[in-house]
C-alpha cells in the first residue's frame, strides 16, 4: 500500500465554497460600501466574477463598483480587505481531521500542494488546524512554481522521503491535480466538489475525503 498521501488544499482539504461565502458575508457587513448594493445582488455577481477562485480579485471589485456606479477607487481598499481576511474564513471539511489523523495514525507522512499565495495559504493552515498533520507544505509563491508543472510534485516527492509509487496525491482540479499528479508517476484521486467534470482518467474518484480511507489504508 501507500506510503505517504500528496494532498491539494482548496476544494480538496478546505471546502472553498463554503469559505467563500463566509467570507463574502463578512465582508459585505463590514464594509459599508458594499452595503448599497442589495446584498444577493452582491453574492451573485461577486460569485461570478470570482470564478471558482480563479478570477482576479482586484478586477472583479472594480467591476462590481463600476456596475453599480459607486467609487471605483474603493478598489484597493476591497481587494486589501480580502487579502487580510479571507484566510481567516477558511472551513475545513466536516470530515477534513477525522479522515487526517487516520491517515498519520496509520504511519503514513502527509504533504500539501497548493497554488496560492504563501502567507494566505498558510493562514488557512493555521486558522483551520489542518498544519501540524502535514510533513511538508509546498506553496506555489513560495517555490516559484505552481502545479501542473511536475518540478513541484518532484519536490514534494523528495520532501516527503517518498517515491511517485509510494505515493498518492488527491486533488479537486483534474489538469493542476490529477494529470500533473500521473505525469510524475503517481496514483492521483479525484475529489469531486459537485462540479461537473471528466473523471475517466483518475485511478479513483470520491465525493468525500472519508471515502479516500479504503483505498490508501
């Protein structure tokens, strides 16, 4: 069997949508500004503009106050307000530590993999109690690269002490995750998050960090 586990953080570890909306919630009764644009309004096109997390964060509230013609200048104090906070509103998986703890209680080393920036990805670590389980951390800011490029599942590899054969990585996105994760000669699982995407190339697919349990124990 598997001698350590490779995991993603978002939507993998950390139930981003979930955080997301925390946030947003937050964020929305905190700054004033906001406040004058009805707030499912605001939930619904901020939504949109984040684009699952990929959308830059700066443009979308720009955009969102050119919209609704409030001041465009308030940019930079939003997207300053969102680089502070939104780490602190991460939400693990109702499962996140139980499926975790089994994992080490079982002998196996972890790692994390995360695109990101350092400061904000580890904060979520910190806030959300998932650090201490891990062996070895990558972020992509910090290393200098991000996934798919395969030097950075290489470095996890040799942090790790591990082989690719050894090893198995979980991951929510199939390209950054789980192709990247077979390119470098892993076993890779694909978490789904309720999205719906191609799954026929992941060695296995779960709905939830629990089920991973019988496949990597």
């Amino acid at each position: 069997m598997f001698k350590a586990v490779l995991f993603d953080l978002d939507q993998t570890l950390l139930d981003r949508k979930r955080t997301f909306r925390h946030f947003i919630e937050d964020q929305y009764q905190r700054q004033t500004v906001l406040q004058q644009i009805p707030y499912d309004l605001f939930v619904k096109d901020f939504t949109v503009l984040d684009d699952n997390g990929y959308g830059a964060k700066d443009r979308a509230y720009h955009a969102m106050l050119k919209k609704y013609g409030l001041d465009t200048g308030l940019t930079d104090m939003l997207y300053q307000d969102f680089r502070g906070n939104y780490a602190l509103c991460a939400q693990p998986y109702p499962d996140t530590h139980e499926v975790l703890q089994a994992i080490r209680d079982a002998g196996l080393k972890i790692g994390i993999v995360t695109n990101g920036v350092t400061e904000t990805q580890k904060t979520k670590l910190d806030v959300t109690g998932i650090g201490p389980f891990a062996d070895t951390v990558l972020v992509s800011e910090e290393e200098g690269i991000k996934k798919p490029n395969p030097e950075i599942f290489h470095r996890a590899l040799k942090r790790i002490g591990h082989s690719a054969a050894e090893t198995v990585f979980v991951g929510d996105h199939p390209e950054n995750d789980v192709r990247a994760a077979q390119g470098v000669g892993m076993k890779a699982i694909l978490k789904l998050d309720g999205d719906e995407v191609d799954t026929s190339f992941a060695n296995h697919v779960v709905s939830d960090l629990r089920s991973l349990l019988p496949l990597i124990l």
